[in-house]
C-alpha cells in the first residue's frame, strides 16, 4: 500500500523527468542550487533510509505521510526495494545464471518489447537499453514463476521499475510484487482473479451511482464496464459538464470488506455455471 | 454528426497480427508508430457513410494474448461485426484462426458478419500465408476477405466499410432485425428523431446518458 501511494506521485514526477530530457542532467544542475527545504527532504529521507527498521516499526504513520508526499527521486529506487523488503533476495544471486537459460516465453516476450512504453526515452529504439533490459527481467521472471510465464501487461509494471533502478534491483521488486503482494494472481493463464476483480470493480460504480441500468443485456454495463477505454472516455464523458463530480464520485465509493467477500461467492457461483454451460454445449 | 444506425463491431486475431494499427489507420487515417500493446479491451468509433446511410461503428478492439481471451469473450456478446485479422507474415496467426472463429460465432450474436483480414500486406517478402489459400478458407468459413496494410492504409477502410454494407444489406433484406435484443444493432440518433413513437423516444433518452 505504501508502494502505491508512491506510484501515486510518482506520475507526476515522470511527466516532469520526461520533460527535463535526462534526470541526471536535471539533477546535478538542481543540486548546485538546492532550497533549503529540499535539502532538508534530502537529509530526512537518508536518516529514514539508514534507519529503515526502526522507521517502519516505530514511526510507521509518519513514515506514511512522507510517502505520499513524494519520495525524492533519488531515494526512491532504494526504498521502493526497501518497502517490499527485495533488498537481500536470494533470487537476485540467481539473477544472471536465467539470463543465461532459455525461455519458452522468448518470443512471446520479444513481440511486446517494442510495444512497451514505445514513446518514452529509455525505451526508445530497437537497440536501446531500456528494450534489452526490460526483455532480461521479463525473461528472467518468466523462468522462476512458470505457471504465470510470460502474460501482457506485466511488461508495463517492470517498465515502470526500471525506470527507477536497474535491472537486477527491478527483477527482485517485482518477484517481490507478484509474489508476496499476490499480483500474479491476475496474470495466472485462467485470470479468475482478474474477472473477479473486474466484477468487484463494476459494482463498486454502479453502487450509488445515477446512470441508468442496461437496456440490453451485453450493451450496458456488465459489457462496457469492462473496459479501459470505458473509464477513461465513457464515464469521464457523463461528467463533461461537471468534472467535480466525477472525483467527487471517485471519493464517495465506498469499499466494504464483507461485501467484497459476498461478490466473490456470487462470481464464483456465476463462473462455475459458465463452465457447467460450456460443457453441455460441447 | 447524427447516424441512422449504430454498429457494435469487434476486432480480434492473434497477438501482434496489428489490430490496434487497423483500428488506428481506421480512424485516425494514418499508421501509429509507437503504439502499446493492448491489455484487455479498448475503444474506438468512427461514423461512416454507407450507400447514403450514416453509421457509426462502435469498434473494441481486444487483446491479443490466449489468456486474456477468457476476458476479453465477454465484450462479444452482442456484436454485429467483426474484423478476424491474422498477420500474412505468420503461419501461426492464421492458423488460430478457426479457435477465434468459434468463439465469435458461439459468442457475439448469431448473426454475426466478420471480415477476415490478412494484415500487413505491405511485407509481401516475408509472406508465409498465400492469398488464395486464405480466400478459400474464408470460402468455406462464409468470411468476407480482404489483405489489408494498417502501414500503408490499403484496404482499410474498404474492411470496415465492407462489413458494415452487409450489415445494411442484411436489415434491408429483413434478415437481421435492429429490435432484437442482442443484434449489436441499435437506431442512431437521426433515425429516432425521426421516429417518434414513445417506445423509442425512451430508448433515445436511455441513449443520451452515454451508456
């Protein structure tokens, strides 16, 4: 949770390392003139780096809050790794013996390469680093989790990371994403729990909202709601005249644990029903 | 622009076979460079003119990895049309495509007109599939079929607008009824002012929200 509040401002601060070209340039010339209120981020965040144990046991509110006010860039990498303890991973030693093995994911891997952040600098180019590193880590994770493989979309994911540190430091995070904080979950082969929070998701937007209910079944909102264009045009474009309510709608949905765990029955019952039906067809 | 009619199509196919490019070149006339692979579903619409009829087609184009398609089949129901694109430079996307035609036609509505499309006709050295091999597969199969270029355009809109004329052809013939539930065919907003029974000034009504 922690890592997402990060990834949070973190939006912002990409837009800003886009446009200033390369952050080492921008960085070097910022530390010449550094206010003093950066510099004391600076110092806070090293002592917080330092004394990482005791900051996450004891000041773990604070520390928080801190996150979510932006991590300096160049302590981001380091406790982004910290925050989902991938520092002292025994996977990272096996790191460059995978590179070395073959996947049967190669190609799969190697057709979406260039199709992954294909407007950003780093991965810019056939023969650019960022292309030949991300296919290492995509690999690499391809070959300690063979159930998951290689599945499109995660390339976006480690993209992310390794525009933050390198590739060894990228691939250990991520193991750490998709195995401890169950995001392989949603790319496993079946997606179950990827349907499944899809159906969570929709309920979540029709609970207390106006619109109105399907008129026919696969044009309404079952069918539309599962779209990533739905909810950058669709649903934006109810709000055209009046995009406070759209975050004002944002911030009124309410997430209730019990009734989350009610639609995972429902979905379970609907999926096994679906399958029940699949089987007579055939 | 006001429409007479408006189409849900589909565009499925193999991963990297260019539907997101087709969709694009459709659209936006011109072949996208750097684009992302498509995770899910995404959308695009475009209103055309038909042999005097205006309709706006209602585009998703799907992702193309195996696994997403136990997502991505739920966006069939109720489609009118569809783009089936394989790669020519690729035995293998053609190849998968008798699985994709299954699920469209088990899926989408039964009267479903799909378009087969052997993109990237503009790499015709690698070419790994014939022309009238895919031809008497569509044959058999009762596809249109056309080699497009998302690169070059060619044949792009002429897919789109191909389908959609026998999407017409079909109302016109009384083949298909726009009424029925699940046909992907719904009146657009032209044609209901026009018709202003009460039934269908509430349908317009129900339009008007944007779901």
């Amino acid at each position: 949770r922690l890592l997402e509040a990060d990834s949070k401002s973190l939006r912002s601060m990409n837009g800003s390392r886009r446009n200033s070209g390369s952050s080492l340039v921008s960085s070097s010339s910022a530390s010449s003139n550094l206010s003093h209120l950066e510099e004391d981020t600076w110092i806070l965040w090293g002592r917080i780096v330092n004394e990482w144990d005791e900051w996450r046991k004891k000041k773990e509110k604070l520390l928080k809050e801190l996150i979510r006010k932006g991590i300096p860039h160049h302590f981001r990498a380091i406790v982004w790794q910290l925050l989902c303890s991938a520092t002292d991973m025994p996977v990272k030693n096996q790191y460059s013996e995978l590179l070395k093995m073959s996947s049967p994911c190669e190609k799969l891997i190697r057709r979406d390469i260039a199709r992954t952040y294909p407007e950003h600098e780093f991965f810019k180019g056939q023969d650019s680093l960022g292309q030949e590193v991300l296919f290492n880590v995509m690999k690499a994770y391809s070959l300690v989790d063979r159930e998951v493989g290689y599945c499109q979309g995660s390339a976006f994911i480690v993209g992310l990371l390794l525009m933050q540190m390198p590739e060894e430091e990228a691939f250990c995070v991520f193991v750490r994403l998709m195995q401890e904080y169950r995001l392989r979950e949603l790319f496993k082969p079946s997606m179950a729990e990827l349907g499944l929070c899809i159906y969570q998701f929709e309920y979540l937007l029709q609970v207390g909202s106006t619109p109105c209910p399907p008129k026919n079944p696969g044009e309404g909102w079952e069918a539309v709601g599962r779209s990533q264009g739905f909810f950058q045009k669709v649903i934006p474009h109810q709000f055209d005249t009046c995009p406070d309510k759209l975050i004002l709608r944002a911030f009124q949905v309410k997430y209730n644990p019990k009734k989350m765990k009610r639609l995972e029955k429902e979905y379970a019952t609907i999926k096994s029903k679906e399958m029940e039906e699949q089987i007579e067809i055939k | 622009q006001s429409s007479d009619f408006l189409f849900k199509f589909l565009v499925i196919g193999n991963a990297g076979t260019g539907k997101s490019c087709l969709l694009h070149q459709f659209i936006e006339k011109k072949f996208k460079e750097d684009s992302n692979h498509t995770i899910g579903v995404e959308f695009g619409s475009k209103i055309i003119n038909v042999g005097g009829k205006y309709v706006k087609l209602q585009i998703w184009d799907t992702a193309g990895q195996e696994r997403f398609r136990s997502v991505t089949r739920s966006y069939y129901r109720g489609a009118a049309g569809a783009l089936l694109v394989y790669d020519i430079t690729s035995r293998e996307t053609y190849n998968a495509l008798t699985n994709w035609l299954t699920d469209a036609r088990m899926l989408a509505s039964q009267n479903i007109v799909i378009i087969l499309c052997g993109n990237k006709k503009d790499l015709d050295a690698d070419r790994e599939v014939t022309f009238l091999e895919a031809s008497r597969f569509a044959q058999e199969n009762e596809l249109m079929f056309l080699e497009t270029s998302a690169l070059t355009g060619e044949n792009v809109e002429e897919a789109f607008v191909q389908c959609a004329r026998k999407i017409l052809n079909k109302i016109e013939s009384g083949e298909l009824d726009p009424e029925r539930m699940g046909s992907g065919i719904q009146y657009g907003d032209a044609a209901l002012r026009q018709l202003r029974s009460p039934r269908r000034a509430q349908a317009q009504s129900a339009q008007e929200c944007g779901c």
